[in-house]
C-alpha cells in the first residue's frame, strides 16, 4: 500500500481551478451525490464506470477547490492466469467478490467503480492521508480474506490524497505507484 501526497510531491504549473471538459453526453443526468454501490438479486455490485467516477472527482473538485480529496485505486493482478486455469467465469466471480468488499467499505459521501477491467477505483470526498490510509488498508484486509488462497489473484491497493485543485492529478497519482512496484 503506497500514500502518495500530490500537493506535496507533484509540482502544478497553476494551481487555479481549471474547468473541466465534460465528456458525458447531453441525454445522461449527472451521479447524486448520495448513490451508492447498488445491489442486484444476484448479489453482486453494480458499479458505476471511469467515465462517472472522472466525472464525480470533478464535480467535487469544482464544488470545494481547497477541500481534502482522495482517489483511492484497487488493482487486481492474476486474473488471466485464473480465466486460464479455471475458465472465464472464475475471473467473473473474483472481480465480483472484489466489487462486493469495494462497495461494503465506501462511505455514503464516496463513491466506487470500476476503472479498468482489473481495476477499481474510489473517490473519498473530504479525506485526507490518514483516512485514505485507513481505507486503502481495509480494502487490502478484506479483499484478501474474501478471496480464496487457491486462486493465483492478488490485490494491490494504492491511495492519492490531495485537495480539489490538483483533483485531476489524483487518479495518475495512484495509478502510478503500480508502475513503480513492478
């Protein structure tokens, strides 16, 4: 598990907040600010994707500019080598039960998705280090136990903390420790 602080390690050419360029399309209503990782019958989470979550960091980012902002980002590595071994629907259930933890973590006022086909991400509105911390390393706990130790799945979890200026930087913030381990 990686914090990383952008404000502190990341050098922003300007510090103003920026507009951002809304990338979704005129018929789709904006997220609420109260929706949460929904259920179906099957039990398994209905995440929202990247392009809700950028859009939700920005909102947040625009609504409080000096506001504690985290970017919270859950990898999945292995899931080839599962689909591989145990067929497709294998990897299907791991990402679901991985999804599940994700959505029993969040806070009302967070809200999770899915980034990537192996990768999950949270936006914790009003969180500095220590809370992302505290998150990052819940997830990696419960993750974990959720998971059989058969399976050839890992879970790396990586936080960003900031504020609502350099939300943009969050996501790559995160993101970019993975580079940095492998």
């Amino acid at each position: 598990m990686t914090v990383l602080n952008p404000s502190a390690k990341l050098t922003l050419l300007n510090t103003a907040v920026q507009p951002v360029p809304h990338t979704r399309k005129s018929h789709q209503a904006p997220i609420p600010f109260r929706q949460r990782c929904r259920r179906e019958t099957s039990a398994a989470p209905q995440l929202p994707g990247r392009a809700a979550l950028l859009d939700r960091l920005s909102i947040v980012a625009a609504l409080a500019p000096g506001a504690p902002l985290s970017f919270v980002v859950v990898k999945v590595d292995g899931l080839s080598e599962l689909n591989r071994s145990f067929g497709w629907t294998a990897g299907s259930e791991a990402l679901r039960a991985i999804g599940q933890e994700v959505c029993r973590v969040v806070r009302a006022t967070d809200l999770a998705g899915r980034l990537t086909g192996t990768m999950f991400g949270i936006v914790l509105q009003g969180s500095g280090a220590t809370a992302a911390e505290a998150v990052a390393a819940r997830l990696s706990y419960r993750i974990n136990r959720a998971l059989p130790g058969s399976q050839p799945v890992s879970v790396r979890v990586s936080a960003a903390t900031g504020t609502g200026v350099n939300a943009d930087v969050l996501p790559v913030a995160a993101m970019e420790s993975f580079r940095d381990e492998e």
